[in-house]
C-alpha cells in the first residue's frame, strides 16, 4: 500500500505537473529503503525479524 501510494504520488508529480508530489514520493522511496534495510523493521516475507507495525513506524519515523 505504502509504494502504491508513492508511485501515485509521483504520476502525480510527472504527469500533473506538480513538484511536492514528487519531492513527497521521493522522502517516501528514501523511507521505505532504509526500513527494508533493518532487518529489525522489515517483515518475515522478506527475511526480516520486524512486524507490518515495525515496518510502518519505521517508514514514517525516516519521513518525519
């Protein structure tokens, strides 16, 4: 949900024309990354120790 969010949010940005679409679907891909990077944070499915929540507080708390 989160990525499709981010990839609205860059057609947003591409497409219609408006920058903070953009620069907010990149604060998101830069967040998302560096929860995957945790394996504390990322999910089970993806080798990770963390839950659906951890990987979501992580996320927000990188985007601020």
């Amino acid at each position: 949900m989160i990525e499709s969010t981010r990839m609205l949010l860059e057609w947003l940005g591409h497409d219609r024309g408006i920058p903070a679409a953009v620069e907010a679907a990149r604060s998101m891909s830069r967040a998302t990354t560096a929860a995957i990077a945790d394996p504390a944070t990322r999910t089970g499915d993806i080798l990770g120790t963390g839950t659906t929540k951890s990987m979501k507080d992580a996320i927000v708390a990188a985007i601020g």
